[in-house]
C-alpha cells in the first residue's frame, strides 16, 4: 500500500492527517475530529528493521 494515500475524513482533518503522514513518513491509520476543535491523528511509522511503530498526535484543524 502506498505511503502517499490520504483518505478524506470527516470534519477538516484531511489536511492535518496529510501533514502528519507527510512528516512522520508513516502511514495513515486513523484521523478523527474531536470536540473541541482538534484532530486526533494516528500514523503506523516503519521501524528500523523491527515492527511498526504506532504514534497517535493531536493537532489543531
């Protein structure tokens, strides 16, 4: 599966799940709006010749 796929979300996440992905060179696992007016992001990372790493960030919309 390619790292550059972003899925549309809902809310106005789409833009900050594409930064994430984009700086984490991850892969884009969830991204879901939260109630007061941030997105929760989550980016399966690959690791150094080990497992993925799964890393979830909050950012603003």
């Amino acid at each position: 599966m390619p790292t550059d796929l972003v899925v549309r979300v809902a809310g106005d996440c789409s833009a900050a799940a594409q930064q994430v992905v984009s700086e984490t060179g991850g892969e884009l696992l969830s991204a879901q709006p939260t109630s007061d007016g941030q997105c929760v992001i989550t980016v399966l990372v690959p690791g150094n010749g080990g497992r993925p790493k799964k890393v979830t960030v909050r950012v603003p919309m």
